[in-house]
C-alpha cells in the first residue's frame, strides 16, 4: 500500500515538471525560428548603366550553400556564390550590357533560400571612341549576299565585317573587286583570309612553304593582288597566313621546315610589296589561333608592329578541343600574351560555340554580355564563325542561341557599320 501511494506520489509529481519542459521546448524552438534571419541581398550600388559592376551582399541563405544569382530570372551570364558559416556571401556581378533602361530583378537562389532585389539601369553602358565591329564568316557571302541576309535577319543587326576565304591555288585565285565593291555597296568592309595553298590537295604542298615565299617565287601574284587593291582604293582586311602556330596548313611552322623566321620574311615581303603599289587601304590583321602550351606560343612569329595593322585571336568552345569553356578560359592568356606582344588592336577573328557540353546560348550571353565589356578594352572587332563543320556553330543551332546571341549583339558597343 505504501509503495503503490509512493509511485501514484511520483507520478502526480512529475506533471507539472513535464508541462514546464514542454513548454520550455516550445519556447526555445519558436525563439530560435524567430532568430533565423530572412533570405535577403542588397546591391551596392542598387542603379546605374549597363554594364555596371555591382557588389552583391547577401544573408539568410544557410550555412555552406551553394547557389546562383540570376538577371530578370536568367542565369546566364551571372556568378554562382557560396555562404559561409553565417549563411552569409558577397560577389560581384556584371550588369548586362544589353540590359533595357528601367528596373529589373537580381535574383540569389541556394536550395530552398530565395532573395531578390531590384536594379534600375539608368541608361545604356557608355560607348566606346571605336566601339567594337561585329563580323562573320556567312558560308555564300559574298557570292551570295542573301546568305549573309539570311545571317544578319537571325543575328538583329548588320555585320560591319564580311569575311570569307581565298586560296591562293584556288580557281578563284585572281582578285575580284566586284566582291569587295558588293560588301562595301551594303556598308561592311571586307576581310579576305588570304591562304598561300591550294586548299584541294591537302597539307603536303613543298610548292608553298614559307622558304618559297619569303624568296620572291609568288611576288607576281601578290603583286598584282597589290596593284589592284591599290586601284580599287576602298578598306579591305587581309588576313593572311592565318593560325600559323598550329600545325594545319603548308605554311604552319614546324611544317615543311618552316621556322618562326621564315613566317616573319615572307609575312614583311608581302607588305612591303603592298606599301610600294601604294594599297594603304589594305590593313593587315596577324591571326594565330589561342595558345594553350608552350609548343603552340606565338610570340616569334610575330613580324612587328611596323607590318601589322591588327593582331587577331582565333578559338572555339567545343568539348572535344579542351572542354567545355568560357570565353575567358579560352582567350584570357592569350589575350594577354599578345597585348603584351603588341599596340596594335585586337579582333576576334574566328569564333564560335557547340551545343554539346553546356548552355550555347549562356555562352553567348557571357561573352558578349559581360566577358568582352568588362575584361577585354582592346578587343576592337569579333568576327562569328557561322558555319556547321566540326560542330554547329551557327547561331541558329538552337532558337535559345538564335536569341541570345541578338540580344546580346544588340547593345549600342557592337557597331553593325564599317567607318
């Protein structure tokens, strides 16, 4: 009896120290619910043009996350971030150069965390003295200048520059100024890559290795390319010998006993010969493909400011040429070896991405949008390679790349006219 009044005691007992740790539990649990900050980030600053770099601050997101900013719900072109300990990152972003004036969203996401805040673009991103010529390779033109319609319908805007490719050897070996005359009639200037080969008979061609040409054996034909350029008197691009650091053509060194000094010979014996018919209206672009290892460096065979009018780049996303990549993984060490190398400006002379391996259209949105504005001030010209070979690098692949690439290449920097 004495024991079972003893355990009712216990019981009756412990009921109220039960209901006061409840309750203390609920407490605790709705205290520490309360003193968990809300998702929130703050722009520093909050307006100004496009193409505005801007401090993203932001709280609240969970301890270690990872996540991604976007622009008016794109992620395109905007950095992903971490959170630290605190739930708490700072990163910078890039203000869309192509971004309309008015207000938009810039969006932080980390698993279930979401914050936002408004960004007023007050006008558009300050122009260039020069700005940036937009061209393409367009398969057809200028043959056929509905091709390069075709083209510039799907891009917005008018190429500036009308590229296309002229072999030496070819049966269009003779200069046809009635190309140049219909590319300049639509307000573009023409770029011809000018290449000493017959581009039929594959890379064995001993007839035009860089020893040849440095000792005079073409000075005819490249003479009379001179003389009628000269007479022809309109701006014309000549790029030749192009990517002469890779192994893919007769003239490429390392070929046919081809040396860095021979590229440099034959390269000032085709201006000179140029300056002395008088074609100053020819600008000579140098091009030799991105760099990715000392085998592939292009600095000796460089012939000097002197010769040179433009120093260009060439290089291509594609997963099966390195890995996906962006633009600045791509051109970045480049661009800044051949900066160093010379004061002439720069073109992007050959371009383009696949589909395979990422988003086409967020490369393209990143490279015209925020790479080239932000990083890049002496990239003058950026020349689209809109053909399908090795892959499609068409803008119109995909609509989403047809699209991005138009509004991307509508901003007022990327100039449509050759002045």
């Amino acid at each position: 009896m004495v024991h079972t009044l003893q355990r009712r005691s216990v019981l009756v007992t412990n009921r109220p120290v039960r209901a006061m740790l409840f309750a203390a539990l609920l407490l605790l649990a709705s205290t520490g619910a309360a003193a968990a900050p809300a998702p929130a980030i703050t722009l520093s600053p909050a307006s100004g043009p496009s193409g505005s770099s801007v401090t993203l601050f932001g709280s609240g997101f969970g301890r270690y996350a990872r996540g991604q900013v976007q622009w008016d719900g794109q992620s395109a072109g905007m950095p992903p971030f971490v959170t630290d300990n605190a739930g708490s990152f700072r990163v910078s972003v890039t203000i869309p150069v192509s971004a309309s004036v008015g207000d938009h969203r810039v969006t932080a996401l980390a698993a279930v965390h979401t914050g936002s805040a408004l960004f007023r673009v007050t006008s558009a991103a300050p122009v260039s003295s020069t700005g940036v010529y937009l061209g393409v390779w367009q398969p057809g033109a200028p043959w056929d200048m509905t091709a390069l319609a075709r083209y510039e319908q799907a891009a917005g805007k008018q190429a500036a520059i009308v590229h296309w490719y002229q072999g030496w050897g070819a049966a269009n070996a003779p200069l046809d100024t009635r190309l140049l005359s219909a590319v300049a009639a639509h307000g573009s200037a023409p770029m011809i890559t000018w290449e000493p080969w017959d581009y039929t008979r594959g890379l064995n061609q001993p007839e035009y290795s860089l020893a040849a040409i440095a000792s005079g054996r073409y000075d005819g034909y490249v003479r009379s390319w001179a003389d009628g350029l000269a007479r022809y008197g309109g701006p014309v691009l000549i790029r030749w010998a192009h990517e002469m650091n890779l192994q893919n053509y007769p003239w490429s060194v390392g070929i046919q006993g081809n040396t860095a000094a021979q590229y440099v010979a034959a390269w000032r014996r085709l201006r000179d010969i140029f300056t002395a018919a008088g074609a100053r209206n020819v600008q000579w672009v140098w091009s030799p493909n991105v760099a990715w290892n000392t085998e592939t460096a292009f600095e000796p065979m460089y012939p000097g400011d002197a010769y040179v009018d433009w120093v260009g780049l060439d290089g291509y996303n594609f997963i099966e040429w390195g890995g996906w990549q962006s633009f600045g993984q791509i051109f970045g060490n480049s661009y800044t070896a051949i900066t160093r190398l010379s004061t002439k400006p720069v073109m992007i002379a050959e371009v383009a991405s696949a589909e395979q391996g990422g988003s086409k259209a967020g490369w393209i949105a990143d490279m015209f949008s925020h790479q080239l504005p932000s990083a890049y001030p002496r990239i003058r010209a950026v020349v689209w390679f809109n053909d399908s070979k090795e892959a499609d690098w068409r803008l119109t692949s995909t609509e989403t790349a047809r699209a991005a690439f138009a509004a991307a290449v509508a901003a007022p920097v990327y100039r449509s006219t050759w002045q």
